[in-house]
C-alpha cells in the first residue's frame, strides 16, 4: 500500500489541473503493479481562502487525513515544502526512522523524480533569444523557497549571465506560482521602469497573471512584451494569445515516482537516488510565433 501526501490542496473550487495529473498518472501506475493506494487530497474552504493541504498531523493548518506510516508501505510526497514548513519537519523525521519516501519533484535528502527545471529555463531563453529578445523579465516562484523555485531563478540568472547580460533587479519579481501573484510581480516590474521586452514566468498561472497585467497596462502581448510560462497547464492553450510555455510531463513524474518506490520498497534503490524527466519547450503565439508554428522552438 502506497500512501500519497501533497504540499498543497487537489480541491480549490475546482481541481487543480496540476496535481490531478500527477494523481493519474500515479494512480496509472498502482494499478499496472498491482498496488493499494492511498491518495490525501484537501479541500479549500471557501470562505478561507489559503492552503490547507490533507496531512497525517493534527494543526489548525491541516486537513488530518490517515495516510501514514502506520497504514503504508511508503510515502510519495509531491512537493514543494519549504525548509522551515511542520510538514517538511515530518516527513524528515519519517526518512529518519527508515519509512520509504519518493519526492514527486524536486526533493533533498531522498529519492525523487522531478523536472529539469533547468534545462526548461534554457529553452525558453533561447528561443526568446532567437526572436531578438535581450531585456528579459523573470516573474519568480517563492523567495527562498527550495525546490522549483530556486532552480528556475538560478537557471534564468545563470543563462542572463553566460549571454553577458546584467540583470537589472527590478526586472526580477516573485509571483507565488499564483495568478494574482503573477498579476502583482508584474505590477511590480513595471513599476520599476526598467526597460524590458519579455518576461519568463516560473509557472503558467504566475504568466496568465502577468499577461493580465500588462493588458491593464495598455501593453499587447507579444507586440509589446512577448510572454513565455512553465508547466504547460490546460489553461495555457486558452489564453488570448495562447501561451508558450515549457511542457512538464506530470503524469509521468507521477507514473515514476510510484515505480521508484515500490524499487525503494523491494531494496532495489538507492535512499537518495534522483530522477530527471526532460523538459520541452511548447510554442504558441504569446513568445511572438505566428498561429500554428512548430512545437520545436528550433523550428520557428
């Protein structure tokens, strides 16, 4: 029996298209081998809006669920959890005492199956680079969260670096991986009146966001500012334009973190062995592609 824990809530009015994905996926591969599964979802309240995740431990932040270690024989947890987060805590403590743990994204310390966050960034650099594009924005995850957040910064801030481009600070915002957040971060760079010409979003809410931004800015999208996003979400493709954005295969993160495992479980795997899926860039119109050019940024 595999127990599923999540750092944030599947239910928020509706599901999160993000993490139902990865549930399928890991769902997909219980049934191929022929394993129970336990899956702790969430639920938002609706008049509270803020995260309340479905965790093993009593708190006034938590939906107490009972998927643990009394009931598992190991944890896939889908990150992000920040260091000084309770629910990091734990399922430290739970590596500690021996229980078997797989991070569904970027993990330390334990095995994981997660993005190359790094080699997506790339991507969409360089094929903003290709359309001409040399001030370019960067609408960030969670300041000093580890995880996604801090390799998509660093690979944005090491790809400028090597192109011999200063970055100046007030082209750099954090937009909580939320379209509000988005919406502010971008506020924000603009506010700053630092001249720039395109903008990487660490996620594709964070660019839906910034993309609403700069509308009410009177600024057109990509004439103006071409957008690129992260994670390739259904809402992307619906976006006026639609968004270019670097595909995240999350059903196969999920489908591989179940496999590794149930590796860990059978002594087949190593207690920190790391898991990269390839990233890829997914073009459409907001990086300033005409309607229908090619999925290969190369292409375009």
């Amino acid at each position: 029996t595999v127990g599923v824990l999540a750092g944030w809530q599947v239910y928020a009015g509706t599901l999160n298209t993000f993490l139902s994905r990865m549930l399928e996926g890991i769902s997909a591969a219980a049934s191929a081998r022929d394993c129970n599964l336990l899956i702790a979802c969430g639920l938002e309240q609706p008049l509270i809006p803020t995260l309340r995740p479905a965790w093993p431990t009593l708190s006034p932040e938590h939906d107490f669920v009972p998927v643990g270690p009394w009931n598992t024989s190991g944890l896939i947890v889908i990150t992000p959890l920040s260091d000084h987060d309770p629910k990091s805590h734990y399922i430290q403590r739970l590596m500690d005492a021996g229980h078997p743990v797989v991070f569904a994204g970027v993990g330390r310390g334990a095995a994981s199956v997660s993005l190359d966050n790094r080699g997506g960034i790339r991507q969409a650099l360089d094929h903003l680079w290709q359309h001409g594009h040399r001030r370019i924005a960067f609408v960030a995850g969670v300041e000093g969260q580890p995880g996604d957040s801090q390799e998509r910064l660093g690979a944005y801030l090491d790809a400028m670096r090597r192109r011999r481009q200063p970055v100046d600070p007030g082209l750099v915002a954090y937009g909580q991986f939320t379209l509000p957040g988005g919406q502010a971060a971008m506020r924000q760079i603009l506010a700053s009146k630092a001249p720039f010409t395109a903008v990487v979003c660490a996620n594709d809410e964070s660019a839906i966001g910034a993309m609403s931004a700069l509308g009410e800015a009177g600024l057109r999208v990509p004439q103006d500012v071409a957008v690129v996003g992260f994670d390739n979400r259904f809402e992307a493709q619906l976006q006026t334009p639609p968004l270019t954005t670097v595909h995240q295969p999350i059903y196969d993160i999920g489908y591989r973190a179940l496999e590794l495992l149930l590796d860990r479980i059978a002594g087949h795997a190593k207690k920190d062995r790391s898991v990269y899926v390839p990233a890829a860039l997914v073009v459409r119109e907001s990086c300033g592609c005409a309607p229908g050019a090619a999925v290969d940024a190369a292409a375009c």
